[in-house]
C-alpha cells in the first residue's frame, strides 16, 4: 500500500513558477513509476509528465515540454514536478500517480495503481 500527497499548489500570475511535490507513504517510490496528471472543470483527466521507477526515462505531454520538469528523490520518498513559464491554460487540479515497476503505458491513467487527492494550481493572466 502507498499513499500519496501532493502539495505547492497555489495561485501565480502567468509567467511565473511553482514546484509540485508528491510524497509517499508506507513504502518507498524506488520501485515505482511516478506520474502527473492535471484536470479541470469540465474537462478530461490529462496527462502532463511521468518518470520511470528507475529515473532513466521521462515522459511530457506536449503541452508541457521545455517548461515543465519532473524529477525525483527516492531518498525523501518525493517526486517533484517543476513548472516555469505558467500560463493559464495550465490552471487545474494537479494528481499524483505510482505505479509498480514500469509500463509502456504511463500516459495513460488506467495503469496507475495509487493516486493523490489533489492539490490546485491557479495562473492569473
């Protein structure tokens, strides 16, 4: 079982940044494959970046490439998600996801084991 939490969600004007992080709880994210995905109302679950439990691949949705940047620190059971140059567009809520060992597949939510509750992000323009 792991649980997760996400959190430095908040509000920030366009152009500005914000730095996500999602921790874990009861075991530790070495063997886990991470993934960010974002919604807002009235619109479909989407992708944004994953990481592979071995740290080696990188996944980003197209939407996000050149300012977003996942990472992650096995150490503090944390997966960071840095986001620079934010545009409004890019308001939402913001979930963590884990999955055991690895998937051809992390852009897709279906092959996500656990998932966060959540945290808000909010670009004014």
């Amino acid at each position: 079982q792991v649980q997760l939490v996400e959190s430095g969600g908040g509000l920030v004007q366009a152009g500005g940044s914000l730095r996500l992080s999602c921790a874990a709880s009861g075991r530790t994210f070495g063997s886990y494959a991470v993934g960010w995905f974002r919604q807002a109302p009235g619109k479909e679950r989407e992708f944004v970046a994953a990481i592979s439990y071995s740290g080696i691949s990188v996944y980003y949705a197209e939407s996000v490439k050149g300012r977003f940047t996942i990472s992650r620190d096995n150490a503090k059971n944390t997966v960071y998600l840095q986001m620079n140059s934010l545009k409004p567009e890019d308001t939402a809520v913001y979930y963590c996801a884990a999955r055991k060992y690895g998937s051809s597949r992390l852009l897709e939510r279906e092959v996500y084991d656990y998932w966060g509750q959540g945290t808000q992000v909010t670009v004014s323009s």
